[in-house]
C-alpha cells in the first residue's frame, strides 16, 4: 500500500495494548509505523492509533502520568488528524466506564458498560465476549466500505459503548442484544474489535483507515 508522501502513522504506547500485533498487520499491507510514547512523535504523527488491553482506569492513569494527554487531545480536537481508538482504546475515547472511576477523553458523547446477561439465558453468553461475530454497518462512510454487507472481526471485551446518539454509530455487531461495535465523528474512530487479529477484515479496515485524510 503505498501512502501519499509525508504521512507518519504512530501507535500510542501507554503500557496497554497489542502495540506489537498492531504494527506487524499494518507491515503486513506494506505500511511501516512507530509505536511510541515520546509526545514530540505523536505531535507530529498524521495519523494515530491508540490501542489497548487492560483496565480503563490503569490506561487513563498511565496517559496522564506519561504526559500524554494534552498532545493527544491536541491532535485529535485541534488538529483533527485521523484517530483510530481500538479495543480499550475505544473506550477510553468516551467519557467513561462502568469499570472504573477516572474520566475518559469525551470525544465520544458516550460510556462504556459491563456485559450483564442472565444466567438461565438460552443459549448462555459467557464474559468477556471472545470470538468472531459478524459486524454491521450501520453508515456509508465506515470504515468497514468495501467488505461484504456483514463481515467478521475478533472480539474480546467485557464492556461495550452506549452511545447518546445514533448518528455518531458506525458499526453494529449482536452479543445477546445488539451493541455498538464502533462509531465514528469526524476525524475520530473506535472499533470495539482487533482489527489487528481480524485477518482480511482487517487488513481492509485499517487499509480504509490510512486513506482517511
């Protein structure tokens, strides 16, 4: 994949995520990347992505104390260069969750919240959500375009997004009940799922992502 002259992609490095897995899929579409947490790279990035793993409080913790979040919402507010929040990356994007007690970013007039399923459910639905699951989109404009009506991405959460407003809804995927797998506002993205272990959903995905000017 060959992208336009002086894009710089970086991947934030605040001590929770697939950083590694991240950067191989992007190698693995011909792009190279910089996993970082030198705030001087992530001012200068074109396009960032903030993955993660782990607890919501533990990664906002660690943003603050790693001087992270002024530069980050710089970009993301001021600037606007693309962002692309996957995972625990996506709900640190919101303005908080159910699983902690720190504020997110609130770039996403949204939460996070716990799976709760009832435990005589038919057929049961275990916690965390580990697997594939078709994913929907529910706008034109996703970054799920040009992949088939219903595609599948690899999922492992416990919590997922409520949003306020349908319109910011990009994807949709079904766990019990139908639930935000991502949304979109602008220049901001999130993805509920591992595009980095989706195999060629994936790869399109962020492909689609990387175009986002």
């Amino acid at each position: 994949m060959i992208l336009p002259e002086g894009r710089r992609i970086c991947i934030v490095d605040y001590g929770q995520g697939n950083l590694g897995s991240i950067r191989n899929m992007l190698l693995r579409i011909g792009v190279e990347s910089l996993i970082t947490r030198n705030p001087a790279d992530i001012d200068a990035a074109t396009h960032l992505i903030l993955p993660g793993v782990g607890a919501f409080d533990r990664g906002m913790k660690a943003i603050v104390e790693r001087g992270l979040r002024e530069v980050l919402d710089r970009q993301a507010l001021e600037r606007r260069i693309p962002v692309l929040g996957i995972c625990l990356g996506a709900q640190l994007m919101t303005r908080g969750s159910e699983e902690g007690s720190l504020p997110g970013f609130g770039w996403f007039s949204a939460e996070a919240r716990r799976f709760r399923f009832d435990p005589s459910m038919t057929p049961p639905r275990p916690i965390p959500n580990i697997g594939w699951r078709g994913v929907r989109a529910s706008r034109g404009d996703s970054l799920a375009r040009g992949l088939e009506s219903e595609c599948r991405f690899y999922f492992v959460h416990s919590y997922y997004l409520v949003a306020d407003k349908q319109s910011d809804v990009a994807l949709t995927s079904s766990y019990g009940f139908e639930f935000v797998a991502g949304m979109q506002v602008e220049n901001l993205y999130s993805a509920q799922f591992h595009p980095e272990k989706s195999h060629r959903f994936g790869m399109v995905f962020l492909r689609n992502f990387l175009n986002v000017r």
